[in-house]
C-alpha cells in the first residue's frame, strides 16, 4: 500500500512539473507575442508619420507645381501679348 501511495505521489508530481512546465513556455510565448504586437505597433505609428510626412510633402510639390505653371503661362500670354502688338503695330 505505502509503495502505491509513493507512485502515485510520484506520478502527481511529475504530472504538475509537466503542467508548469507547460504554464512557462506558454507565459514566454505570450510574452514573446506581446513584444511582438508592441514592436508592430511601433512600426505602423512610424509608418503613420512617414504617410502623413509624404503627404505633406505631396501638397508642397503640388502647389510648387501650380506657381510654376502660373508663371510659364503669365511669362507664355505675357510674351504673345507683346509679340501680338509689335506684329500689329509693323503691320499697321
């Protein structure tokens, strides 16, 4: 009797090592899956700026385009606004 009783407590404590075991590799990989979440959380608030960075730069870009081609088209109808008067006027 006393040597069942001493495998059984053998078997129930190697049954909870094994659970605790188990419970720690599982607590790692929570933990190794958070890290990971914060890491990409990480990346995307970096990616967020870098978006809004280059739209930013895009609005810049657009209005340096719009001023250049208001002055390409002032300097074009400037430009054949005088020629069309001298031709006018040697013509006349």
């Amino acid at each position: 009797m006393k040597r069942v009783c001493i495998e059984a407590e053998r078997s129930r404590r190697e049954v909870i090592n094994d659970a605790e075991r188990k419970l720690q590799d599982a607590s790692r990989a929570l933990r190794q899956a958070e890290k990971r979440i914060v890491a990409s959380e990480d990346q995307v608030t970096a990616l967020e700026f870098r978006a809004q960075a280059a739209e930013a730069q895009l609005r810049d870009a657009k209005q340096a385009l719009l001023l250049v081609e208001e002055a390409i088209r002032k300097r074009l109808l400037g430009s054949n606004s005088v020629n069309v008067g001298q031709h006018h006027a040697i013509a006349v």
